[in-house]
C-alpha cells in the first residue's frame, strides 16, 4: 500500500461526503428509534403491529440496500442514485408527516426506496476518491463511518425532544430538512 499526501479534490470529497453523511443519515436515525413509539402513540395501532411493521422495515432496509449497490454499480451514477434516494426519502418523510396509516405506508415505502438507493452509494462515492492501494482511503472511511454516528447521534437525539411531546409530524418533517440539506451538498459540492 502506498501513502501519498491528500490532494485538494481529495479533502474536499472527504469533508463533502463527511457532511453528507451526517445528513443523510440523520432520518434513518429518526424513524429507526420512533417508529415503535409513532405506530403505538401517535396512531394508536397495537404493539404487536407496531413490532411487526419496524422489524419489516428495519429488513426491507438491508436488502434494498444490495439492489441499490447492484443498480448504482452498473446503471446509473453514484451521485444520481444518491440524489434520486434522497428525494424518495424527503417524500417519505413528508408522507410520515401527515400521520395517518395510509401515509404510514405509503411513507416508508418512499423512504425504503430512497434509503436503498443511497446508503451504497455513500460509500463507493469515497472509494472513487482513491486508487485502490492508496493507504489514504482507510482515513477517508474513518471520516465517512464517524460522520455515520455523528448523524445517528444528532438523529437519535432530535428523536428524544420530540418524543417527549409525541410531536411526530414536525420530527419527520425535520428529517426531510435533514435529507434536503445532504441533497443539496452533494449537488454543490460532488
């Protein structure tokens, strides 16, 4: 493995894609740790369902993850795919907003799909920043997976507040700000 000096493009992805990590992330996190408490509180269906609808999302998520990485790895580009999972996810969350059971659905099915597409493509997008034997890409992923708990953090936290209020619409809306705010960095600065 070789060590060469960052060049300019190079930071400049590496602070990209740690921001955008955070911000994409960040809804994930939000539905990840109230989707339980939304489904039983917020529309008022029993545990069991709530248990059976975030263990079928929480699936869904890892296995659309490899169909992303499959469609982003030879059909479109990274940065597309991620962009496009975003938007899917922005609907999402708008859709979750409203807090009905029908916008349940059709909200996590929204979010599932962008969150399928993008989370791969996260990671190749650094990878394209390197050669393969460059020892600089194992700094690159530090920055990348701790950008991941940053957003987790920020996401879990947020999660907290409002819980406490059970003010679920403007907790999903905020997420979706979260996701437009990744979008918009990975058009200005990808």
């Amino acid at each position: 493995m070789t060590h060469l000096p960052l060049t300019k493009p190079q930071l400049r992805g590496i602070r990209s894609l740690f921001f955008i990590q955070i911000f994409s992330t960040l809804s994930f996190s939000v539905l990840y740790s109230t989707l339980v408490l939304f489904i039983t509180k917020g529309l008022q269906l029993d545990p069991d369902k709530a248990i059976a609808i975030t263990g079928s999302f929480v699936a869904f998520n890892f296995f659309l993850h490899l169909l992303g990485g499959y469609i982003g790895g030879r059909y479109l580009s990274y940065r597309l795919l991620f962009g496009m999972g975003m938007v899917f996810q922005m609907v999402g969350c708008a859709l979750l907003s409203l807090t009905t059971l029908d916008s349940l659905y059709w909200g996590l099915a929204a979010f599932l799909t962008g969150c399928g597409l993008n989370v791969t493509c996260v990671n190749c997008m650094v990878t394209q920043l390197f050669e393969p034997h460059d020892k600089n890409r194992e700094s690159a992923f530090l920055w990348n997976y701790s950008g991941m708990n940053i957003g987790f953090l920020i996401g879990f936290t947020l999660s907290g507040i409002f819980q406490i209020s059970a003010s679920y619409s403007p907790l999903f809306l905020a997420a979706g700000v979260g996701n437009l705010i990744a979008l918009m960095l990975v058009m200005t600065h990808w």
